[in-house]
C-alpha cells in the first residue's frame, strides 16, 4: 500500500520557508500580531476598519518591522512561496533493495508551493498550494505530476531535533500528496529501469497514480544553524534584519530546512492527503539519557508516530518522521536496538517478537539513504499472521515508543474552506491496520478547543467510510479530531496532540453582507478589501501597488482572474491566505467593472518601440 509498497524513488534536499509572518495577527483590538487565546474570525476580517487607511497600512508595517525582536516576527518581507532547492533523486528501489545506479539517480527535482495556514494562529494547519511538481528533465528520465490536492502537513512532531532550540527549528513534519494517473500524469521512463516498473503499475486497476511523501526538518533561521531563542546572537540577526527594511527595499528572510522524501504507488483505497497504513502511535514515552534543552522537564524527547505495511515478504516501516536528532547537524539518537513486536489484541497475551532494528538502520546514514523506511524480509507464515495482530515498537529496556492504533479514521480534507451558510460535510475514511474497515464501526468526531464532551457520532458504511455534516453558521475556524472504535477518549482540556490523533481544520469566512452593499468605491474597496492585504504582505509592492487606484483599475483582468474562487487552488491565487469573503468579492468586482471603462477610455497608445533598433543596440559596444 502506498510509498510503502515497491518500486519506490527516494529523494533528499532542502526547502525555503517564506511565510508572511505577519500573517499571525490577533484580533483587531488585541494590540498584537502574535497568537490570540481564541480566534475571532468575524472580527479578524477585515483587519483594519478605521481612517485613514494609507496611515493604517504604514502603522501596521512599522509595528511587523518593530516586532522582528520584540516578538519574534521574523520574516514581515516574505512571499509565502517554499521551493525546493539543492533536491535530486538519491535512490530508488523497484524489488530489489536501495539501487543508487539506476539512470533516474541525481535527477533533480523542482517544485514550489505557496505555504498558507487555514488557521493563522497555530501550527497544525499548514499547506502547500502548487501546481505541478517535475522530477527529472524532459527528454530524458521524467516524472511531472499536476496537482489533484494541495500538499498538507500532518503529525508535527515537536520532539524531532531537540537541540535545536530556535523557534520550529525542534520540529519536523509528514507532507503527503497525490497525483493522478488520468489527470495529467507523465511517466518518461527512458533508460530508467525503476520507472519503467512505475509505468506497468499504472495498467493496475487499483492503483490510482503516484503518491509522494517527504518529511522537513532541522529547520534553521537568519540562515544560522547556531541560533537559540533569546539568545544575544538571535537578537542580533532580528536587528540586522530591521537595519536592511528600514534602509530600504524588499527584505524576504526565509527560514529553511532539510527534507527526504518518497515517490510510490497511490492505491485507490488510499486519502491522499496523509499517511493511512498501520499506524504505530507514539506513546509520548520520552528517551532516557539523552537530556533535551527545550523540554520544561530534564526527560528525553519521545519518538513520532510511524506507518508500517506488512506484505508477503516483508514489512515496510516508515520512520521518516519518528526517530529524533541528537544534535542540530541531524544525527539520530542512539536508542539502541530496537524491538518490533506483535500481540494479539485483549484479552489474548500471545505476543511474538518479529524483528530487531539495530541502530545503523535507523542512523543518519541510513535515513538519509532510503528517506526513513526501513524494510523487514518476514516469512510468508508470519506476514498473514499479523493480520490479526498489533504491531509495537520496544526499546532495549523494555520501553513501549509506539504502539499500533488497530483503527484510524483520517478525513478527506484536512483543511477545509467555506462560506457562512455553505452546506459542507467532511467524509472520513476508516482503517483497520491499514485495510479498508468494515461496515459498523463508531466513529466520533469532537471539537479539540471543547471544555466539554460535545461530540458526533456515527458508524462506517460498506466502504469504511462515514460523513459528517459540519456547521457553517458562524465565522470561526475549528479544530475537529476523528475517533474510531469503542470508548473514544475526547481531547478535552488542550489533550490534543497531532501525532496521535487525526483531525481536520474548518475555516468558515464570514458573508460580509455590509460590505457587499456598499457604495463601489475606492475608498471602501480599499478600506474594505485591499488593506488588510496591502498591509500584512509588503512584497505585493513588487508587482501591484494596492494602495494606487489606478493601478489597480489597470490591471482589473488579472485581479478578477487571480481572486476567482475557481482558481482557489492554483499556486497564484490571491489573497494566497485564501480569506477573501463573498462580500469582499462583490464590493471588490462592482469596482472594477464599473472603473475599466472610464480607464479604457482614457488610456493612450504607447509609443511604439523599434525592436530590431534595439536589439542592435544591446549588442552594440
């Protein structure tokens, strides 16, 4: 099932990290742009509603400046956009073990997404909107996919490098996608033996297309693998980075990380959206003797969840987001040899111990080489008879690290949009170590901000699956988490934790019926629409001035197109925090079609530009 299955390519590198970091706003009231108790999203839209705008705009980009040291907003400059860099294809495996000769081996790999938080204040709802992905050059060993859905990350896991103790730098994430095999999918095998056996899989019925999974890590700011946090030298790199603003001109200031990743089979019984085999649970046990500096406590980091696949010959265990760094460069900690062990569940006791994992499977090298994923030969006998059993992980002194959660419901979307009042529904898919469960099983779904038991109940259908209907009336964005199974234990009282349950984000965006009605003018377009934006992402000043009437009645055309909800996808769709009410849309469009005549009207013809002139020109000395 899935990157977990064979023939798979392994790839390794790094990614840039460019987010608006004054995308973390409050409240309009809360006097800050840092993370607010609760999140009011009737009143965080628009940001700034009081005269006079063009000071508004000014003040709030002074203060996003002023914040880079005093509260650690250190990126104001940035353009979302996260792309790859320094990426290639380090291995691949089409059946028989880690193949570094293969053709496909070294070819580069170019992708770029814009990286958007459904929900602004946390860490658990952010996404990669792309359009494409190209592993290799045309011509010769290629792969490009056109997305189906947007990247989403899952199981963040805050135990990933310890040592590295500058704001996400201790934290590595799962990112997971899909990409069709009828929706624009190319396979150039040319002389590459692993993708010529990619390319048969596609005649499989039951194999949907390719599916890619990386983990990002070590992530390092200021571009400063040293720096802590209220460290005199992170202060001194926040300072360096107000000098240059307010000298002038754009100043992005994108952190960035390590990442290894997976291209496999996508099956159809698979959500794209993330991992969905067996999963192995962190137990949140933490690693005796190795002390971590930005734990409260002097106990060790715990392992992350894994996913493992039991086929006929052997196991595949995914540990690409489970086994923390010992030190900021990224070698792993030693736990020693570890255990895999199956039990039959309660009330049985037989347990089996089915592998041990010495530590150079699961070392620097060894992760870096296969992206995580550690394959276990089995016998035929023993791989049926974990069917019925539950996997765990040991350390050498008995310590459980992960244990298997025989059911999982993962929703189809992890983060979802709507308009208040939009019918919306989420359908969630649940498995039984890693199959497809059957008909009848209870699935909760519960608010993870509740200070109460409120919860929704239902059971699976034939195909595993339930629906839920979910509420619109109000603007606000809510955390929901998915229990299967009986005696579901609710995240009541901050209990929730992204590496044990499975959860989704609903950002409902408020109708703004006042704003609707509105006069079209561009005074309360801009009031209204355009200085939250202009405000919060000074890089748009490189490309459209949001506070020029004219300019932005020039370009009417483009902003429709790059603000029509049919584009809400695409890579370059604006906002890119993808915020933009109904409301704000018709005010924002009753403005430009009643200004693109008048601007029509008055527009003269360039001077025309002797081309052949000019170029002779450029050549000339």
């Amino acid at each position: 099932m899935s990157v977990l299955d064979k023939p798979r390519v392994y790839f390794k590198g790094e990614i840039a990290w460019d987010p608006v970091t004054t995308n973390n706003y409050g409240p309009p009231d809360s006097g800050t742009f840092q993370a607010a108790a609760a999140y009011d999203e009737d009143a965080c839209t628009p940001l700034l509603n009081n005269a006079p705008f063009a000071a508004k705009v000014a003040a709030f980009r002074q203060t996003a400046v002023d914040e880079i040291v005093s509260a650690g907003s250190w990126n104001p400059h940035g353009s979302y956009r996260s792309p790859f860099f320094n990426t290639a294809v380090s291995g691949v495996d089409a059946g028989n073990g880690l193949d570094t000769d293969d053709p496909f081996v070294s070819a580069p790999v170019n992708f770029t997404g814009m990286l958007i938080d459904s929900e602004p204040y946390g860490a658990w709802s952010s996404q990669l909107f792309f359009d494409d992905i190209a592993f290799g050059i045309a011509g010769g060993c290629h792969v490009s996919g056109r997305r189906s859905i947007r990247l989403n990350d899952r199981f963040i896991n805050f135990n990933a490098n310890p040592a590295n103790n500058m704001i996400a730098g201790i934290a590595s994430v799962m990112w997971q996608t899909c990409f069709a095999k009828d929706d624009g999918l190319v396979i150039d095998p040319h002389n590459s033996g692993v993708l010529a056996a990619l390319a048969r899989a596609m005649d499989d019925p039951a194999v949907a297309g390719l599916m890619l999974r990386f983990t990002t890590y070590r992530t390092i700011y200021y571009d400063d693998p040293t720096l802590a946090n209220r460290s005199p030298a992170a202060a001194a790199a926040g300072a360096a980075l107000q000098a240059k603003i307010r000298a002038g001109g754009f100043q992005p200031n994108p952190a960035r990380s390590l990442l290894v990743g997976t291209l496999g089979l996508w099956r159809r019984d698979e959500v794209p959206t993330e991992a969905c085999e067996r999963a192995l649970v962190s137990t949140m046990a933490t690693i005796p003797g190795f002390n971590s500096p930005t734990l409260q406590t002097n106990a060790g980091p715990a392992v992350g969840t894994a996913f493992a696949r039991v086929g006929a010959a052997g196991i595949a265990l995914d540990l690409s987001n489970a086994i923390p760094c010992a030190d900021r460069a990224g070698e792993k900690i030693d736990i020693g040899t570890l255990e895999l062990v199956a039990a039959d569940p309660a009330p049985a006791v037989a347990i089996t111990t089915v592998a041990t994992i010495p530590f150079s499977h699961y070392d620097r090298a060894a992760y870096e080489a296969t992206s995580g994923i550690v394959d276990i030969p089995l016998a035929p006998a023993l791989a049926a008879q974990l069917a019925g059993m539950d996997l765990s992980i040991k350390g050498p002194d008995g310590t459980t690290y992960l244990q298997e959660a025989p059911l999982r419901a993962v929703p189809s979307m992890p983060n979802l949009y709507a308009n208040q009042g939009d019918r919306a529904h989420v359908e969630v898919q649940v498995y039984q170590r890693g199959a497809v469960a059957p008909a009848g099983v209870a699935v909760v779904m519960s608010d993870m901000a509740a200070t109460q038991a409120t919860h929704l109940a239902a059971t699976t259908d034939a195909d595993g699956r339930v629906q839920f209907a979910l509420e619109t009336g109000t603007p606000t964005v809510d955390g929901l988490v998915f229990q299967a199974g009986p005696d579901p234990v609710l995240p009541i009282g901050n209990a929730f934790n992204p590496l044990i349950q499975t959860y989704m984000y609903l950002r409902v965006l408020p109708q703004d019926e006042k704003i609707a009605a509105l006069a079209p003018t561009w005074d309360n377009v801009h009031t209204y629409v355009l200085s939250s934006w202009e405000a919060m992402a000074p890089c748009m000043d490189n490309w459209l001035r949001l506070g020029d009437e004219a300019q932005v009645l020039a370009y009417a055309p483009i902003i429709r197109k790059l603000t029509d909800p049919a584009n809400f996808e695409a890579f370059r769709y604006m906002p890119p925090t993808r915020d933009l009410t109904v409301g704000q849309r018709s005010l924002l469009y009753r403005f430009l079609d009643q200004g693109a005549g008048a601007v029509q009207a008055g527009t003269t013809e360039p001077d025309r530009v002797d081309i052949h002139k000019l170029s002779r020109a450029m050549r000339s000395t």
